[in-house]
C-alpha cells in the first residue's frame, strides 16, 4: 500500500474535502483497513490565479517545499486538490522524485466513462485554470469540445470561488453559481476547481456533473492500493 | 505561526472532524488566513483500547514513528485527535522534542468555563480511556466529581464507537448511544472519544456537552497563533 502525499490548503475546505471523498471510497470497517495519507495543509502558497495572470508571487517554490516536507515525511505518491495548482506540475515533477498523480487526467477519465466523445464539456474553472489551458487541451486530445465561460461568466464563477467557498460563504453564492452555470450551453460539466464541489450540497444541475476532487479521490485509493 | 503536527488516522473521521473544527474555528477570508497543517493520517497505529487492557500489538512505536515524520516535515507542535493514545503521551513526550497539547487539559478547560467544581460529570469514552484514568484523575485534580459509565454502559458505547462510528454507521447507532446516556447520572458529559462528537447531527443531551475534538480545535488555534 503506497503513502499517500497531499500538497493541500488551497484552500484548506477543499483538502477536507478530498480526504472526506478518499475516506468514503476505502472499503472499511476499522480505523485499519484506511488509508495512510500525508497531508501537508499549507495556505500559505500564493495564489495560483494571480500569477497565472500575471500579479502576484510565484506558487512554485511554495510547492517545491510543499512536496519536500511530504518527501521527507515518507510520502510514495503526491496529488494536488487544486486544479490551478497543475499549471505548475511539470517544474513540479522535475523538482520531486515522487510520482504525482494529475487531477485533469482523473476528471477526464471519469467524464469518460458517463459522455461520449464529441459531445461539449464546460470547463468551470478559476481564470487561472482557463489562463492555463490544462482542460482544454487534455479534453481536445480525449475528442471533447471543451466550452470555456466568456468573460462575465468566468468573473462570476470567480465570486463563487473567492467570496463564496474560499470565504466560508458557500450557501450564500450558490445561486450566483446556477445562474451562471444555466447560461453555459453544453452536453457536460466539469467542476474544474475543486472549490466548485463544495457547493453540491445547495446547487444541482440537470447534466452530467463530473466533480475534479472526487475523481482525484477514487484514482488516488486505486493507485495506493495497486500492488507495485 | 506554529506549524501543527496531526498524530492521526484514529480513525480519519475523527481527524478529519478536528481538520474541520480547527479550520471552523480560525478567523479566514482567503486561502492565506488559514493555519500550516501536517496530518499523517495513519490508521495503522494498533487500537488503543485493545492494548490498554492487555491484547494487542502497542501503538506506542508507532505512534513514535508517526511524531518522527511530522518532526522531519517541520511541525512545531503535536496533537492527537485519539483520547485513548493519550494513555501514551507521557512515554511520546519523552521522544520527541516538539511540545504536545494534552486532548483532556484542552476538554477540562472548556469544561471549567461552563459547569462549577463540585459537580458530576460523566466522561464518555471507549474502555482503553476509562481504564487508562486520564479523565477520572484530572477531573478530580480540578475539583469535580467524575462520573465512570459501568460496564454494560461502556459495552455499548464500545459498540456506538467500533460497530457505529469507526466502520461508518453513525446514524444506525445514534439511539443506542442516547439511551446509553441517558441512564448515566451526571450534571454534564465529557465527549471522551473524538469518535462520539460524530454523532451530533444525529444525537444531542440537554446537560452541557464538552465536545474533546472541539476543545482540543479551539486550543491548537490559540496555540498555533501565539507570537513566541
């Protein structure tokens, strides 16, 4: 059983988040049937969007050392709950000898499974994952048409992220986040930030509904659980 | 800040819920607000309870072993979301150099702020802490009168916590534990077992409950924030 590495606390309700969704998909019935997980929480890395967009402190060396305390703590295997975070995996994995498990390749294979190819994906996303282009490749190369929100979509999908999630307002932004998400004409979404899924509990949609963490989740047990 | 080191895995709802609690319970708009957290989530430290009274491989190399990673990570200090490892704190303490919050100092301080010395309080727990005396002993140091459930009340909070929180049926066992309680005779209740604050949703008491894993959320904060 591989040890499991979180780079995590971007925020830390998306961690929790992802270790609820790791825990809930283990077969268990005592504390040690579970999991062992690292979970570096640290806030402190910057924020991705900004410096994808051009402001702001490089997030890199903040997950370089993220990556090495989870190294040196015995961590075999490294995932991120923060899409925006993957702008940066490929310096990642050229700076840690740890396999990373990448969360746009998780989504995407689950959406696999429920939406047929050439059928049209939303990417929800912050503007750093959009600025990033993570989704709209992988999804182009798996023969998705990715569909990104325009402008005003994205600065609102914006203020569900940072005033709503990040902010402890979750409730309180979740119409904001279907009124936004019912002007975005597509067959599928993917909830391409993992502070989106922390809404599902007030927001439904009536399309198939792929959750980024979650899919994270069910790859990163699988792979743990791999016999090397 | 202090970087805090999470001992836990005992088992990972009940971490998660001190996750949750601690990140409740700290003043944050944005990512960056939030405190540094490791958590080794390591559910194959041996139960507790087992070894306490007599069966059993000991937990205590392993939880040296998980004090050691989060020393090598960069913790500064230690808590354990588990009542019952506390029965080990004193021999943890002696190898390693990070300070360490006590789970029961951290309950008997909520305690103090809302029941007078002088009245019974009823410390619900799993065998292993009741037998290791850790409650009963600073309970009486602080001038109150510990109340110890016998042993057919013990058995079934036994099955509450192992067949009920710990193999995932909480709601199932939410009535076995509140008409376990209510036959205990006491002025106010010490969650003893960071498994029992689990059943919250689904069980409440009219006397002062004192939630171990919150006391324990609202004093790492605290802790972690003091400028040293």
């Amino acid at each position: 059983m591989k040890i499991l590495g979180i780079i995590g606390g971007m925020g830390p309700q998306a961690t929790i988040d992802l270790y609820q969704k790791i825990t809930d998909h283990t077969a268990a019935t005592r504390d040690q049937d579970h999991l062992h997980i690292l979970i570096d929480s640290y806030p402190q890395i910057p924020d991705r969007t900004a410096h994808i967009c051009g402001s702001g402190d490089d997030p890199l060396p903040y997950l370089v050392r993220s990556a090495r305390r989870l190294e040196a703590a015995g961590a075999e295997l490294l995932l991120m709950p923060c899409n925006a975070a993957h702008h940066y995996i490929r310096a990642l994995r050229e700076r840690t000898i740890l396999p990373f498990l990448h969360i746009a390749d998780c989504a995407i294979a689950a959406l696999s499974t429920r939406c047929p190819p050439g059928s049209r994906v939303a990417v929800l996303s912050t503007r750093g994952t959009r600025h990033s282009g993570i989704y709209r490749d992988a999804l182009q190369q798996a023969g998705y048409h990715p569909v990104e929100p325009d402008e005003a979509q994205t600065a609102a999908l914006m203020r569900c992220i940072y005033d709503g999630a990040k902010a402890g307002n979750t409730a309180a932004y979740a119409p904001l986040l279907a009124e936004t998400v019912a002007t975005i004409a597509a067959d599928s979404l993917i909830l391409a930030c993992t502070e989106l899924p922390l809404f599902l509990p007030w927001w439904q949609d009536s399309r198939p509904v792929i959750d980024s963490t979650d899919a994270l989740a069910r790859a990163a047990v699988a792979a743990a659980q791999e016999t090397s």
